[in-house]
C-alpha cells in the first residue's frame, strides 16, 4: 500500500456520461497530481493541486475538471465521455508543492467507456 | 518544453544478467531530478532510482544504478543480476527543480527470461 487511495478501481460507463475519481493522498503530502495513461502508452500530466490551489495544467481536455478539497483529497471529474477517454487515471502525491523526492503514487482507476 | 526519450521500447535480459534501459531527455534548465519508474503488471507505479543533476554521483540503489551523462543529458537505468520479479515496463521521467509537473518517456517493456 503506497498510502495515496483511490477509488472506484475500475469504471465501465457509456459514452456521454460523467464520471468522478476520488484521491486521498499519502498523508502528509499537500500535492496531488492527476495522470492519464492511455493503453500501453506513457503517462501524459493533467492537472496539480496544492493544498486546494490549483498549480499546474498539462494536457487536460476541457470536459475534464479537477478540484482538492479542506481535507487534501481531490477529485478528478470527466464528462461527455467519449471512446478515446478509456484509460488508466493515477493520482499522485508529493509533500511540497515542488519536491524532488519524487511522486507516491496511487494504484489507478481503469476506467472503460463503452 | 522538456521531452523525455526512451528508444527501446522492448528489452530481455537472461535471469541473472545485467541491461541498461536507455533514456535521453531534452532540457535548457541547469537544475532538476530524473527518475526510473517500474510498473509491473498490476500498473502500479513504483520509484525505482532517482538522480539529483547537481550531483555527479550516479545514484545507486541495490541492484538499480544510473549512468547519468549532463552533457549528453542522457540517463541509463542498470539492473544488474537480473530477476523474475524485474519484468515490467519501466519509464524515465524528468522534473524541473521549479516546476511542478513530472515529464515521463513512452516506456520500456522489460522481459526476463528464466
């Protein structure tokens, strides 16, 4: 157990639909980072959080939204699903807003739209 | 933008030998951290090494070491007496020492033969 969590594991929704993916990251740790990984691809940056502020953008679709709440988890919300979302999501966390000891990150949520 | 570059997108090593995974990265900054992330089949992502550019040292960890090369801003992951236990892919990764995202190659997928 990394100590970054994230929930659902897996999510099979259709096309058009909106999904939320929860992070509670390591405790300690005020980053949280969002990364998707398409199938057998490298993982690409989406969104940093640090502590509630947003930090950094990557290549984050305007459908996608992200947010971290009082308590540090964040959420990352996907709408108008489309084919092409299907993917792994990582959430990450780190203590300081830039560290350099690397990210802990969390198991993934594999998420299928069909 | 920086950009991470691993040309080996497979690799096998005999059980007990020693490779090196390849990984060069593009960058005009002075000062930042690079990384070799394992993620074995269950796709969790585990740190395996990180090298701080400041230090010239090369970064030793158990079996896992690097070559980094500044200049050549190359940065070569060795696992020696290789493992069962060592197949996945594995991914470089660069970071900034001021900015906050983490920058990760296409990957390399590490086969073990017994």
């Amino acid at each position: 157990d990394s100590g970054v969590t994230q929930t659902p594991k897996h999510l099979i929704t259709a096309t058009g639909q909106r999904v939320t993916l929860r992070c509670s990251p390591r405790s300690g740790d005020l980053s949280v980072y969002w990364y998707q990984q398409s199938l057998d691809q490298g993982l690409q940056f989406l969104i940093q959080y640090y502590n509630g502020e947003e930090r950094a953008k990557g290549n984050i679709l305007e459908r996608f939204s992200a947010q971290q709440f009082p308590d540090l988890h964040s959420e990352l919300n996907l709408s108008s699903l489309e084919l092409g979302d299907s993917a792994l999501y990582f959430c990450a966390s780190s203590v300081a807003r830039s560290s350099g000891g690397g990210y802990t990150f969390g198991s993934g949520t594999r998420l299928t739209v069909v | 933008a920086q950009t991470v570059t691993q040309s080996q997108p497979e690799m096998s090593v005999q059980e007990a030998e020693t490779v090196t995974l390849s990984c060069t990265y593009d960058t005009s900054e002075s000062d930042y951290y690079l990384f070799w992330y394992k993620q074995p089949p269950s796709r969790q992502m585990i740190l395996v090494i990180r090298q701080e550019a400041y230090k010239q040292q090369n970064a030793t960890e158990n079996r896992f070491s690097v070559n980094f090369q500044k200049a050549a801003k190359s940065f070569s992951l060795k696992i020696s007496d290789s493992q069962l236990g060592d197949a996945a892919m594995y991914f470089c990764a660069y970071r900034s020492y001021n900015n906050n995202d983490m920058r990760f190659g296409a990957g390399t997928r590490l086969t073990v033969k017994p």
